[in-house]
C-alpha cells in the first residue's frame, strides 16, 4: 500500500494524525510505502518568532486569550494520549521552508532516513520547542538523523530543493488541498484530516479488502504466450 500524504511541521495535528496511522499500519502488519509531501501552513512565515501560539491561535479565530489557550491545552493532549510529549503551548512558530527542503534532501539521496528525519523535525517543534527556521537547529537534526554534513549544509546554504517543495504545494492547490493532513492512500482514496486510531484501522482494513476484491476479478487475457480465462 501507498500512502501520500501532505503535512507541516508546524501542523499539530499532522504530528498527532501520523501517529495514529502508524499505530494503526503497525497493528495490522502492513507492508506501506511513504510519500511525504511538503504543505506550508505560512509561506511567509518569520524567520524569528513574533508571537506566542496562543496569542496567533487566538487572533487567527477570534477568540479571547483564555479561549485559545484552552484550546491549544486540549490540542496539547491529544497528543499526550497518543504517548508525545507535547507542548504545543509553548512552541516557536517561524518559517518551515528549511525544514521541508532537508525532507526533501533525504528524499533524494536518504531514502531510509526519511521516517526518522520527519519524527525528529515534529519532535524538535512541539516536544523541545525548538525554532525550526533555525539553521544551527537543522543541522543539528539532520546530522544526528545520519544525513551528510556537507550535503545538509549545501542545502541550508542555498535554494537547493525548493522548486520541489513549491511542486508539492501547487500539486495541492490544483487537487483542492487547503489544509493538512491531507492523506491519499493507494492514489484512489483521500483522508482530509487527522483521523481517530480506530477510523484509520477502519479506512486501512477497508482498503485492504476492496484490493483484494480487485485483485480476484481476473479478466480473459494473454501475455507472453500465456492466456488466462
């Protein structure tokens, strides 16, 4: 199975929705193939922080300061019960542009690093609170996740890989994806939005079954010498 799926970084419930879903694949014992796509929340998000997440949360949906902060608490644990540590209240909003570029990276070159790099830039923004426009921070990851130092530091020392990202972002915008998660499974059946654990179990065990039915409707054809009926 192929799952595509659109996230940020900054995205709570991207976090929160992707542990779900691999909780979910883990128990079932599927074989999936991952395709990350890059969806910025703000492109042109500040490279340094200029208000707290509650502040933003609250001037985003008119709420009051005690509202968004109830809000973003809730938010908050949604992922402790998924076993996260989350701070969502306390994360450092800026820009994410360099953080989707080094997915991109070790999409290109380290393929088998790719899970691990985006666990590590979600942990970085709401378990430690880290600034994920800063390139020190990056870095830091990317070479603890076993990418190459020269390679990550071309990357953050350029625009290497932004035309990929901005590929991802418009792929969305023509498919009418305005928000994240947005999952896409086998290329057939789209999932806007974090699902419970036991809706993706649901959606994921449907599927399997629709491709088995599939898989068993065996047409009359010939190939290489050989016919089926």
């Amino acid at each position: 199975m192929k799952i595509t799926y659109w996230s940020d970084f900054a995205c709570p419930y991207c976090y929160i929705g992707n542990t779900r879903l691999k909780r979910a694949i883990d128990d079932l014992n599927l074989d999936v193939e991952f395709d990350i796509r890059a969806f910025e929340l703000d492109q042109n998000a500040p490279i340094n922080v200029q208000s707290t997440t509650v502040e933003r949360f609250a001037k985003k949906y008119g709420l009051s300061l005690e509202d968004a902060e109830r809000q973003v608490s809730q938010i908050s644990g949604l992922g402790h019960d998924e076993g996260i540590d989350f701070k969502y209240e306390t994360t450092l909003y800026t820009n994410t542009r360099d953080a989707h570029r080094l997915m991109k990276l070790a999409q290109s070159k380290y393929p088998d690093k790719v899970g691990k790099l985006s666990e590590s830039l979600f942990d970085a923004y709401f378990v430690e609170n880290l600034k994920l426009a800063d390139r020190d921070v990056l870095l830091k990851i990317a070479l603890d996740t076993g990418l190459d130092e020269n390679d990550v530091k071309e990357v953050l020392n350029s625009d290497l890989y932004n035309i990929k990202v901005e590929e991802d972002e418009d792929i969305a915008l023509s498919a009418g994806i305005h928000a994240v998660p947005f999952y896409l499974f086998d290329n057939k059946y789209s999932i806007p939005g974090a699902l419970s654990y036991d809706d993706f179990k649901k959606v994921l065990t449907q599927i399997i079954a629709e491709n088995e039915v599939d898989d068993d409707k065996e047409t009359g054809s010939c190939s290489d010498g050989v016919c089926k009926i």
